[in-house]
C-alpha cells in the first residue's frame, strides 16, 4: 500500500459549509458565479416572429450537432415556437444590451430595434449577432421549473467579428481576453 493510500492528503482539505438547499435565493446567486453568453431564441410564426433572451444555451454534442436551451415552463414565448418544431440562435454581441432588454420584457415589439434577417430555415436573426444557428428540436423533456430542449443544428454561421455579451451575476459585462486554452501554465 502507497503513502497516498493509506493518508490520501485530501483527509486535511477542509470541509465547505453547506447553504440550506431551500433557499432559492442563494442557489439563483450561487448559479450568477457562472458566466454566460445570451442568445436569442427565434422563429418564425404563423402570427409573425417572436423571440426571447436566454443564457441557458449551451452545445451538446459535436457529432451529431446537438444544442439545449432550457426555456421556463411558463414562458408565453416558448409556448409559441414550440409548435415550429425549430428555431434560431443569434449569439448577441457586447453592444446589444439593449436588444437583450427588450427580449426579455412582455407587451413591448421586440422586433421593433435592430436589423433582422432570415435564416435558411426562415427563421429571424438579428443582422449583425455574432453568430447565429438554426435548429430543429430532437426532444424535450419537463425539468422542474423549465424545459430542457436539445436541437439538432441544421445550419449556422462559420464567422463573426466582434465580442460577445456577457451575463454574470445578474448583469451585464464585457469580455476581457487574457489568454487562450493553450496559453502556458504559470
Ligand atoms: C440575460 C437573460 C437570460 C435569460 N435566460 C432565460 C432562459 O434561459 N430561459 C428562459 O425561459 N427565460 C430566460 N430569460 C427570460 C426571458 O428572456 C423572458 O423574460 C421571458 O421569455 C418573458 O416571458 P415570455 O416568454 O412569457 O414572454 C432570460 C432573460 C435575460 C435578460
């Protein structure tokens, strides 16, 4: 038996205090530690476009292509791309603090800023995201208080200049660059 067995020096790492899991509060502040980009999700209606901010997206598997969103379960916007069976990701940009606003506020036109483009499978992009993706839903499945929706990318842009907007902490931030993955280790 090695030394690391049999006094593994993980014994004298001290234990974390734990927060008491019913406080929604602290887990919505725990989870604001991790930063995200926003999106829009979109499509293409019989009654027009709609669409909402989210920071819940996320890539799932490269082959096949697979991304997730989790919309709320109450959300009046889902309820009406749902029936599409698909829609689009635009990947907002740090300037679009104000078009992350308007897609997350109810009885305003959320179309009313920007430029906006379709994507091949028709669906609304604002003109200068980021990047943008279309997507046709695999599946879904119910996940508390959300929706968990993983999609299959049919489509998306291979280039986009600028940087992204971030979310953390409950507001919004600017990319600062401090090195890639491949940079030394210190
Ligand atoms: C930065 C940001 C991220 C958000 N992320 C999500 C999300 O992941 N899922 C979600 O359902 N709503 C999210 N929302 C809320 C929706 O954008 C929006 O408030 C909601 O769609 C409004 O309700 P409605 O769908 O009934 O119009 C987010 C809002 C903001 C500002």
């Amino acid at each position: 038996m090695t030394d690391t067995q049999i006094s593994p020096v993980s014994a004298a790492w001290p234990r974390l205090e734990r927060t008491a899991p019913s406080d929604q509060r602290s887990f919505r502040d725990a989870l604001g530690r991790y930063p995200t980009g926003v999106v829009l999700v979109s499509a293409m209606t019989d009654d027009g476009p709609v669409g909402m901010a989210v920071n819940s997206f996320t890539s799932v598997s490269l082959d096949p292509p697979l991304v997730s969103f989790c919309p709320m379960l109450t959300s009046t916007t889902w309820a009406k791309i749902r029936p599409v069976g698909g829609f689009a990701i635009s990947t907002l940009r740090d300037c679009h603090t104000d078009v992350s606003r308007l897609f997350s506020r109810r009885d305003v036109d959320r179309f009313g800023i920007g430029e906006w483009r379709l994507s091949p499978a028709g669906h609304p992009v604002i003109a200068d995201a980021l990047g943008w993706i279309d997507a046709t839903v695999e599946w879904m499945t119910d996940a508390g208080d959300h929706e968990l929706v993983v999609a299959r990318a049919t489509a998306w842009s291979e280039s986009g200049d600028g940087d992204p907007l971030v979310f953390y902490r409950g507001g919004y931030h600017r990319l600062a660059v401090e090195g890639g993955p491949d940079a030394p280790l210190p």
